[in-house]
C-alpha cells in the first residue's frame, strides 16, 4: 500500500506540475511594439502598435512629444496605425494601450530630416470618418499645397482633381465593404516622374442598426455668425449620448439631459470656413453614427467664370458670373499663381481676355477681397491646349 500512495502522489505532482507551467505560459505579460514606416528624406511616418496578448477591444492612444493625439487627427488613427506629418527635429512617439486589467506604453525616438533637395512635393493626407461607417472625409495637407494640382486616386481610378486654392478634401461613400486604397498623385515640371501618397482604408460589413442623422441650421437673428444647429434623429427613440463638435473639437452646449447631452447647439464663429459634425450614439450602434457639413461664415459671394478660347490663339476669354454687388469690387486674376490683371472697371460680368505664352497647362483663378469677406475668396479652373 506505500508504494501504491508513493505512486499516487507522484503521479498528482507531475499533474500539477504541468498545469502550472502552462498558466505561467498562458498568463505571460502582454507586449507592444511599435513598427515605424518612412522614406527616406520625407517627414510623413506611419506607426503601427504590434500587440501580443492583448484583447482586441483595448483602447490605443498615440502620443507625439508628451501631447496625446486628439479631435480630427485621433479620427485619423485607423487600425492602431497612426499617419503623422513632422516638423524637421527630433521627436518623441509613445502608444498607450489600455485594458480592463492594465496599461502598457511603448516608445520611441525618431529623428526627422527632411531632404530639401527632392524636387517633388512631400504629399501627405488625414482620413476620418465623415457620415455613418462607410463615408469618409481626405483632407490634403503638405508643404507647398497651393503651388500644385493633384488628384484623387481609390484603387487607381482618378475621381476628383484638386488645383490650388480649391478645396483641398475629397468625402467619398465606399458603397460596398471591401479593402481600398486611397491615393493622391501629382507631377510638376520639375517632378515628371510624378509622387504619390496612399492610405489602406478598409470597409467592414455591419449588422450594427444606426440611426439616420443630420441636423438643421438657423443664423440667430440679429447676430453676426451665431447659427443654432438642431438634431434629427430617425429610427431609434433611445439615444445613449449626443456630442457636437466644430472644426474637430467637442464643443460644450446647454444640455438638456446631463448624460446624453443637448439635440440643440447655439455657436459663435469667427469669419472663415468651419465644419459642423453631430455625433449620436445609441444602444445598438454603440460606435455611433456622425453627420457633417461645412459652414461658410462671412457675406462672401459664390464665384464663378466659364473660359472660351479665342480661336486657334493662345487666348482665352474668361466670363465671371454675376453676383450681387459685383460692379463695387475689384476682380483679380491669376495664371498659375501669378497676378495678371482685373476685369475692365464697368460692368465687371464683361469677359477678362488673356493671352498665354502658348500650348499647355495653366491654372486660371478669379479672386476677389473685401471688408465683408476679409480673407478673400476665390474660384480656379484648369485650361490645357494643344
């Protein structure tokens, strides 16, 4: 009978011998990794957070130089993969990642140089979420972006030019889930091999029910650049939390319930162009829904001019459209960022006549500046001929 409990207790040793090493094994402390991405000579970097033992709904926050990554440019963050433009230096990136039971933080430095002989632009693009989860907002922004055209790309296909002084975003509804690459493309004289910039964006299929949203808008009366904006909300009656934002940053309102928020926002803005986002979060679409629209603040007219060539000439004549107060203002033209004339002084609707150097591509914009529209406002368009 010894040797028969010896064995017994040999046996359960083992046992629990090997259960123990595979929890050590199991329970072994989760990591992150942060994988950089860069080309040579441009200050655009991409970094993804590796992660191993970490559950997928863990929060991400990325941090440059002690300042964590907040309003558009967080939205930017997909996939833990963070997209940023520097400034030459050295610069300080850390990621936290987040868990019920624990954080961890990862860093590294970096030392930005950027090579001031390529004569091609350094193209770079933010991506948000824009409207429910297949509509996005590309906002363009690099040195030197209102010195050339460029264009939209999704999967190699050309879907929207952009020229200087225009607005320099594309929103764009993927209508199918499914992996897209977004890209802008350009070529100047002195880059005619062309520079591109790409984001991987990918659309996932939802059984998520979200409600359908947007919002109204009404200048108080009375009031310079004071507009109240009111919710709609259709499809649900349980709303877990309103958030407003202007320009990328929650705004506070007068709230009418403290923890869902208000279905109205009065806001007072500056002169200039701003976007308005309602974001609505309910129980069955708990990644909530977003609707924006952008606000043009300022008695600035919507301009416009349609080009005829004169000809075979190398000369086009350009008729703005009216507007009103057009005979009170100075209409100023452009070629390729140059000034090269205004309207004849009465009536400003005659056309602007224009003669080129020759065959090409050239830029043309009407731009006009006054005490109500203080920044200026203005319209381009492409000519090319032969």
């Amino acid at each position: 009978m010894k040797k028969l409990g010896i064995w017994y207790t040999l046996i359960l040793t083992l046992v629990l011998g090997f259960t123990s090493c595979e929890t050590e094994d199991f329970n072994s402390d989760p990591e992150v990794q942060i994988v950089i991405d860069n080309k040579e000579g441009s200050a655009v970097y991409s970094f993804e957070a590796k992660t191993s033992g970490i559950d997928n709904d863990a929060q991400t926050i990325w941090s440059v130089d002690g300042n964590d990554i907040e309003g558009e440019d967080e939205e930017n963050i997909i996939n833990q993969i963070l997209d940023y433009l520097f400034e030459p230096g050295k610069h300080t990136i850390c990621v936290r990642i987040i868990t019920e039971q624990r954080t961890i933080e990862a860093c590294t430095d970096i030392e930005v140089e950027v090579d001031e002989n390529n004569p091609c632009p350094d193209l770079f693009f933010r991506s948000k979420h824009y409207q429910g989860r297949s509509t996005y907002k590309f906002f363009a922004n690099f040195r030197g972006i209102n010195e050339v055209s460029y264009g939209w790309y999704i999967n190699d296909r050309l879907v929207e030019d952009s020229a200087p002084d225009e607005d320099n975003y594309l929103i764009w509804d993927f209508k199918e889930p499914g992996r897209y690459e977004v890209c802008i493309k350009t070529e100047t004289p002195n880059c005619p091999e062309g520079v591109s910039y790409c984001k991987v964006i990918e659309v996932e299929e939802s059984n998520l029910v979200c409600p359908e949203v947007y919002f109204t808008k009404e200048i108080e009366p009375g009031t310079v650049g004071t507009y109240t904006f009111g919710a709609k909300i259709e499809g649900t009656d349980e709303v877990s939390q309103i958030l407003w934002y202007v320009d990328g940053k929650v705004v506070e309102s007068p709230k009418n319930d403290p923890q869902v928020g208000s279905r109205t926002l009065v806001y007072q803005f500056n002169s200039g162009v701003h976007e308005v986002c309602l974001k609505v979060i309910t129980p069955d679409c708990p990644e909530g829904v977003k609707y924006c629209k952008e606000i043009r603040v300022g008695d600035c007219p919507d301009l416009f001019f349609e080009p005829e060539r004169d000809g075979d000439k190398a000369a086009y004549y350009f008729y703005p459209r009216a507007f009103e107060g057009i005979d009170d203002v100075t209409l100023e033209w452009f070629v390729d960022g140059k000034y090269v004339g205004k309207s004849p002084e009465f009536p400003h609707n005659n056309p602007f006549y224009h003669e080129f150097d020759g065959p090409g591509r050239y830029e043309v914009c009407l731009m006009i500046e006054t005490p109500e529209c203080p920044g200026g406002t203005s319209f381009c368009k492409v000519i090319e001929f032969e």
